[in-house]
C-alpha cells in the first residue's frame, strides 16, 4: 500500500503553519504555528505531512501555506 512508504519517502514540498484553528478536530498538539514541515503527499483537500508526532498525518490545507 502506498500509504505504507510515505515514511520513507523524499518530500515533495515544504509548508509553513499559518494557523491551527480547527472547527472540528485539535490540531494543535501535533502542528506549531511557524513551523515548516515536508509535504509527503498531497490530494485536493490535504496534505500529509511529518508532524510534531514523527509519523504522517493529513491536515486540511488550509492550515498552511506554500514556502
């Protein structure tokens, strides 16, 4: 499965945090506001990124911005 390799996986883009006020889930314990974090994949709603955790997560995008 694809999703399995994303660990490994060189980045594809780089994003910054611009803020993390979600109206549905806390995204704040595993995005920094600021940060920069490597884009492994991408769809049209998300990104899955490396976040705080280590592991891969998808955020909605608008949390972020390109760099």
């Amino acid at each position: 499965m694809l999703h399995e390799e994303w660990h490994d996986k060189a980045p594809i883009a780089k994003v910054k945090v611009v803020h993390t006020d979600a109206k549905k889930y806390k995204v704040s314990d595993m995005l920094t506001i600021g940060q920069v974090y490597d884009v492994v994949n991408e769809t049209e709603e998300y990104y899955h990124i490396r976040d705080n955790s280590g592991k891969v997560g998808g955020y909605y995008k608008e949390y972020f911005e390109q760099v």
